[in-house]
C-alpha cells in the first residue's frame, strides 16, 4: 500500500504549515476517524489550504482551519497532510463521550492522529467502498507500528483509543461524523485478530521451529547440570563442547544450600 505526500509536504514539519500546531504533541496514542462531507479533489484543496480570508471587515483568518494527519479517498487512496510528530486541527474537544478524552485535560489534538475519510454522511452514512476500508485498515496497522516504533511500546488495539470524531465533540457531530454505518466492528475485529496473531510465536518449516513476525528465532537453552567447583564445571563444559554442543558457557550463582 502506498501514502502518497500531499502537495509541499514537508515531513519535518508539515504540509500545512498554519494549519498544524508545531507544538510536539504528547504521544499519539489515539487514532481519530472522519468523514470528509466533501469528495475529492476539493476536499483535499481544503484541507491543506492555508489561504486568509476577510472574515469581517479589517480581521483575516485561515480559511479552512482545520486539517489532519492522513486522508483516505473511495478509490483506496491514502495522502498523508501531516506528520505524526505534529498536531493537527481535526479533534476539538466538547462534552465527549470517550472515556480517554473526558479524563485528559490536554486537548485531543495534540495526542490524537486523525483520519478522514472521503464521503459524504447523507449520501454513505459512513459507509467506505471495499477499497476504502481495505486502505483505512492498512492505515490502523500503519499508525500502531509507527507508533510502537517510536514510542518502544504496545499501542492499545480498542475502542478505548479508536475513536469516532462524534465521541470527542458530541455537541457539533453527533454520530453524522463518520458516521452510523461507518464499519466499526469489522475495522476492530480485523485490527484485533492481526494484532494478535504478529504478537504470537509461529512454526516456520524453513527457517526454524519457532519464528515471530519479525524474523526472530527463539531458541530454547538447556542447563546441563550443577557443579561445586569450578573445576568440576569447566571439565563439564569441555565435554559438551566435544560434543558438539559449540554455544555452551560456564555461569556462577550462590545458591543457598538446604
């Protein structure tokens, strides 16, 4: 699968230069999902435009103000606006629903990756064409292992940190944002089961008994016997050395005696 750089994407920093927030967010260990309500190409303009408008007489704003990290079009598509290490505006905390926002005082943006997905609610629902979702779910995985290889450690695979835009602004979104059949169950199954199974020790015929995901082989040592001199040990040693037994040492412990 391939993530496509939006227009002067910069990976230090990002696309969207007045639309980010350049202070180095906390650890995005949140995953956020949109819909677009708007289909491409426009809403890709949109999202990284960072043109001022007049909004009232002699006041200039940004006219989107708003942005995220990653958008994935009904084609299979996937651009990246953002990098990781920055924040963006697509997460604004009112009266949420998800248990994680409501006990951070932090605001989203700045732990959360946000993903929007190309589609319009009243026409989808929410729904993602077969190659939408097939892009969306690589996305997830891409973002988990992005994030364990940052951050040295597991990224939680569950709604408690999968969440719908709705549940961060219950107020403005309601459940239209990405929507009621927006494919919450499938997404979570897939997203568990891969989880676990690159986290389980596989037989591998080829390569060895006992192979991870990784490549990884695990070996299993055997402890020949315990010895009171040192002498007696090495002798020991020697012996399976002869043996053929090449990746042996001698290791020392007090053990206190019964």
């Amino acid at each position: 699968m391939e993530i496509k750089k939006a227009e002067n994407y910069n990976g230090k920093i990002s696309t969207l230069r007045r639309n980010t927030t350049f202070k180095t967010p906390q650890k995005w260990d949140v995953i956020v999902n949109h819909i677009t309500e708007g289909l491409m190409p426009g809403t890709l303009n949109w999202l990284t435009n960072v043109k001022k408008v007049e909004t009232s007489p002699g006041e200039l704003h940004y006219a989107a103000e708003v942005s995220c990290h990653f958008l994935v079009t009904r084609k299979g598509e996937i651009y990246q606006l953002a990098d990781l290490h920055h924040g963006t505006w697509h997460a604004l905390k009112r009266s949420p629903s998800a248990r994680i926002v409501k006990e951070r005082s932090a605001p989203p943006n700045l732990y959360t990756v946000g993903i929007e997905h190309e589609g319009v609610h009243k026409e989808t629902q929410g729904r993602l064409t077969a190659a939408q979702y097939e892009a969306t779910l690589w996305l997830h995985k891409y973002i988990i292992e992005q994030y364990e290889a940052t951050y040295k450690e597991p990224f939680l695979v569950d709604r408690d940190h999968i969440l719908g835009h709705y549940e961060v602004d219950t107020v403005n979104r309601s459940i239209t944002d990405p929507g009621r059949e927006f494919p919450w169950e499938e997404l979570l199954t897939d997203l568990i089961k891969w989880d676990k199974e690159r986290k389980t020790v596989k037989q591998d015929p080829k390569n060895g008994p006992y192979v991870n995901d990784k490549g990884e082989r695990l070996w299993f040592r055997v402890l020949a016997g315990s010895y009171k001199t040192r002498a007696e040990a090495e002798a020991a040693l020697k012996e399976l050395e002869s043996k053929g037994f090449k990746d042996s040492w001698l290791m020392a412990a007090y053990v206190k005696e019964k």
